[in-house]
C-alpha cells in the first residue's frame, strides 16, 4: 500500500496531498543545500604545489558577490576561454576556479557557460585523475552547473557527465573529489523523476553503495552528509523507485540513522525512509531493519527539523498493514505523538493527527491504546480552535476510532462528546472527510440506540442545538450523491417523525418497566 491514508478514509486525492508534502519538504531541502555551495572548499594553488584548503563559511569570494554583473576586477569569462585550453596547469586551475566562483553566485551564469561550449573541456578535466586538483575543480563545476533548470542539466548530462562522475567515484582514490562528484550526483537527483531513473539506468545507486561499503573506513563525516543527500534524492520522486532498488539503500540509510555527530545526515537519512514506498512487504522490511524505535525516539528531539523528518518517516510505516503500525506502537510512538500535539510549530502538529489517523484506523487493540493514553481530550481540543489543517486531521483520527473501534469505544467517544465536536468539521469542502464524519455520526446514533436506547433522545437534542442536524439535513439535497445518501439515511432512521414516535413509544415502555420495578 502507497503512503498515505488507510481504506477507511476513502481519500481519492491523498497520492496528490503526498506528492506535495513530499516536493515542498524537497524543495526547502534543495534550497538549503544550494545556500551551502558558496561555503564548500576552494583550491589554493602555489605554483606545482596545489592542494586543497577549506574555507570558513562565507569566507568564499561568491559570498561577498552580488547578482548580476562583474565585480571590481572581475574577468568576463570569456576572457578565460583561452586559459582554459592552455597546457599550463596552474593557468588551466586559475581558470577553473574563477568559473566555479562566478558560478557560485546568487544569480549563477550558467546558461551562458553552456553557449561557451566549455563544458566538453570540464569533463575531460574531470578524467585527469593523475590531477586531482583539476579533477575536484571540475567535479565543483558541475556540481555548480546542475543547479540550474531542468532543462540545462539535461543538456549537461547530453554530454556524458553522469557517467563520467560515476566512474570517478568508483575508481578515484582522492575522497574529496569523489565527494564533489556524489554532490553533483545528488543535484542531477533531485532534478525530476526523469534525471533520477536516468541515474538509475547507469547503475547509480550500485555506485554509490559500493563507494561506501570499500571506503567506509575512511569516509569523512562531510562525504556521509553528500551520499546520504544523493541517496535520498535517488529515492525521492513518484512513482517511487522499485522494491530492489530500496533494498539496496536500506542499510545505509539505517547506518545514517543511528548516527550521533551530525544532525543534517540524520535529518536526511529519515527523509530517506519517508521516500521507501512501495508495497506491504518491503514496509515491513523497513519496520523490521531496525529503524522505527530510533524515529521514534527523534520524535523528542529539540530539534523541529529532526522531529518533522522523523514524524514523516514514521507516517509511513504506520499507514501500511497492522503489524508495522503495531511495532511503532510497541515502540512507544504514541506517548510522543501526544506531546508533538502542543508543539508550536503548527505543521507538525497537523502530522502528527495525521499520523495518530493511520494509527486509529488500525485494530481494536491499537485503539485502545490510543484511548488508554488520553489521547482523545487533547484531539477533541484541538478541534475548536485550531487552523483548518489540522481540525480536519484530527476528525479523521477521532472518526477512525468510531468507524473502526468496537463499541465500547464507540460509546466511549459519544461520552466524550465527540457527535456535538463534528459541528466544527461538517462545513469541509472536503468530501472525504464529510463521509468519514456522516459515517461516524450514523454509527455514534445506531450504538446508543442498540445499547442504551433511553440515551438516544439526549444525544438527539444536543446534536439539534449543535446545529448539527441542521447540516446533515442540507447534507440530503448535496451534489454528491454518496454523501446525500448517508446524511438521508442519519436523518430517516433517527430523525424522522416515524422514529421520533417509536422513540416516545420506547421511552414509555422503558418507563413502565422502571414503575414495575418500583412496585
């Protein structure tokens, strides 16, 4: 089963809702790490002696640059054509760099360093492993170039770059300038689905994981956060990639987990996980390789990034079969979820209803751990006074557990006043939830009057001055049929004047009986 809402919500646009948490959440991501280029390492070349330094962030010359324009001084690149061919290798790396500085701009000028027809001489700079210092200006380059639009990075990878970057990172011994390739590769990523399955075709992922198994030793916390970065962007993207492909990133994205030194390769590795859709047994395999109790403790961290990533790897698994959604329960992911409901960032708030419906549309028994831990007060107040988001999610979760839980638990939400609560949510232009709701109202009604039939007459009255009934009312002349015919169904059995007069009937048999008794 796809990520997403379980059968009983019957949310036809739930694969859409997905693609945009996905593309928005991606999207910051991508811009965050663009942010980042100018604060990479440059080349400082001594005559033979070149070597590679690191800057301080923001130490860079693109970071004092302004869009648009040269700077004081500043060559116009076509004046570096010729230095770019020549066979002095210290001319060839001054050139280089001051592409890749103009290129680290703000406003880079990209399309202008593809009309110079240069890039053919990038990539055969790329292949001068016995260079290293040419090879890793290069890769930075490209990396800079595959910022651009779709359509310039195609023409980029048109030119053979793709497979030239992989064969660097399988047979380069340098690590930094396998490092700027594995960026570069993670750009090309997390382009479109159509860049990523080109990737893919090349063996990319294979590359990768084999890069990080024979060097695994020696690989540095920075070229962990640039394969964890490409991994997801290779993994990211609909329709997701396939079952096989997964299983091959799934230990390294748990190995990512698990580590404590860097918060941005554990951010990333958890949006990894959120990206592994696919069917009921590969969720399984991802709930049973270790990683639910580490997401699950995430979910406490201090850090919002942190607990949104691992609050959106989480939905996953628990919107899959029962039993990946019972080991997070086991996990104690519940307790968690309740404390994320009064977080002050409202978006995780609103995932984590979101989360706590898939759970409530599980088994009897996962509801009444939901039940058991207070979780249903806390939804109920969330309700009235919050944004629109997150009151339709948390209907969802309190619905579930009427239109799923026995009827003990179903009593129990009519106790809790939930019939009166859905006044707030009726009015949603969403058609989903207004079935989910009418279905929850139906079944609130038809358990009362099966269990304690005298009760029914109160529950009537309150939802009458709720205006509740009023809108179930106007719910029976609505376009949508299937809705219309469950609110005429509410309103005919319980409403009706036939009903209302058996109701009385059943009130005074009930009456006499109590008399009886009293006698």
């Amino acid at each position: 089963m796809s990520q997403g809402r379980k059968p009983v919500k019957h949310s036809e646009t739930e694969e859409e809702l997905k693609s945009k948490r996905l593309d928005k959440a991606s999207e910051l991501r991508m811009q965050k790490r663009q942010r980042n280029i100018h604060q990479r390492r440059k080349i400082s070349l001594e005559g033979s002696d070149a070597h590679l330094d690191y800057e301080e962030p923001g130490s860079s010359p693109s970071s004092s640059s302004s869009a648009g324009g040269l700077r004081p001084n500043q060559r116009p690149l076509s004046e570096l054509y010729q230095d770019l061919f020549s066979e002095d290798v210290v001319r060839v790396a001054s050139a280089c760099t001051k592409f890749r500085t103009r290129l680290s701009e703000s406003d880079p000028p990209i399309e202008e360093v593809l009309q110079m027809n240069v890039v053919p001489r990038f990539l055969q700079l790329l292949t001068y492993e016995s260079i290293p210092q040419l090879q890793f200006e290069a890769a930075w380059i490209f990396t800079n170039l595959t910022t651009g639009s779709p359509q310039q990075t195609r023409t980029i990878l048109d030119m053979g770059v793709a497979q030239v970057l992989l064969e660097v990172i399988q047979k380069s011994s340098n690590l930094e300038v396998c490092e700027q390739c594995i960026w570069t590769i993670g750009n090309i990523a997390g382009d479109g689905t159509e860049l990523r399955d080109f990737l893919i075709t090349l063996g990319c992922m294979d590359v990768l994981m084999n890069h990080f198994i024979n060097k695994e030793r020696d690989v540095t916390v920075s070229t962990a956060k640039q394969l964890i970065w490409a991994i997801s962007n290779l993994l990211r993207g609909r329709p997701p990639l396939s079952t096989e492909q997964i299983h091959k990133a799934l230990p390294f994205v748990a190995r990512m987990l698990h580590r404590d030194d860097e918060e941005e390769i554990v951010a990333d590795a958890c949006w990894a996980i959120s990206y592994m859709d696919g069917d009921a047994e590969l969720i399984m395999d991802i709930a049973n390789s270790g990683v639910v109790r580490r997401l699950v403790t995430l979910l406490g961290s201090p850090s919002p990034t942190l607990r949104g990533a691992a609050l959106r790897a989480l939905g996953l698994i628990v919107s899959s079969e029962e039993v990946p959604t019972q080991i997070a329960v086991n996990c104690n992911i519940i307790p968690f979820l309740v404390a994320l409901l009064s977080d002050e960032k409202q978006t995780l708030v609103q995932e984590s209803c979101w989360v706590l419906s898939n759970i409530t549309a599980g088994r009897p028994v996962q509801i009444q751990r939901v039940i058991d831990i207070g979780v249903v007060p806390v939804l109920m107040k969330l309700i009235p006074k919050s944004n629109w988001k997150i009151k339709c999610e948390a209907a969802y979760a309190l619905a579930n557990i009427v239109n799923v839980g026995n009827d003990a638990q179903t009593m129990y939400m009519v106790d809790c006043g939930f019939p009166s609560a859905l006044n707030h949510v009726l009015l949603t232009p969403d058609p989903n939830l207004k079935q989910v709701c009418l279905s929850a109202i139906y079944r609130m009604l038809d358990c009362v009057y099966s269990k304690v039939p005298r009760r029914l007459r109160e529950m009537t009255r309150l939802m009458d001055e709720s205006s509740l009934l009023e809108k179930i009312e106007d719910l029976q002349y609505d376009p949508d049929t299937d809705l219309a015919a469950i609110a005429s169904r509410i309103y005919d059995r319980f409403f009706s004047r036939s009903h209302a007069s058996s109701l009385k009937d059943d009130d005074d048999d009930e009456d006499d009986e109590d008399e009886n008794e009293d006698e």
